[in-house]
C-alpha cells in the first residue's frame, strides 16, 4: 500500500530571513522517497539551496551538492 500527500507553502516553516524570496513549495511522498519543489520570487546574490529534514531535535541536509540558483531578479 502506498500512501501519498502533498506538503504547502504553508505547511513549511522558514527559519531565518532568506535572500531569495519563495513564492510556492510542495513535497510529495511517493515510492522513491520524497520530490520537494519550490518556485521563487527573486533569488538576487543566492548562490544555491540546501535542503533539510528534522529527524528528532535535528536537522539533516538531504542534498549532497548545493543546488544552484539562476539569480534571477523574477525568480524561478
């Protein structure tokens, strides 16, 4: 049996103030694991993204090389 969901903006806490502003975020659970899609509104000067689970009282980094930002002043 698979179950399946999908995480909002909303649901997503963000923790400190970032240079690139988000303007949509899912995450859907499927057999692979789970696929983590964000839309930003500018990502001025932002070299890249991390991406992090809680595990516990910890966060972990799922993945293994930053990923790159287009810098664009609109977003991607």
């Amino acid at each position: 049996m698979t179950t399946t969901g999908t995480t909002n903006f909303d649901d997503v806490a963000l923790d400190s103030v970032l240079p690139a502003r988000v303007s949509s975020f899912t995450a859907v659970r499927s057999q692979q694991g789970v696929r983590v899609r964000w839309r930003t509104g500018t990502e001025v000067d932002e070299l890249g993204f991390n991406v992090y689970r809680q595990e516990g009282n910890r966060r972990v980094r799922v993945n293994r090389r930053l990923i790159s930002a287009i810098g664009a002043v609109g977003g991607a």
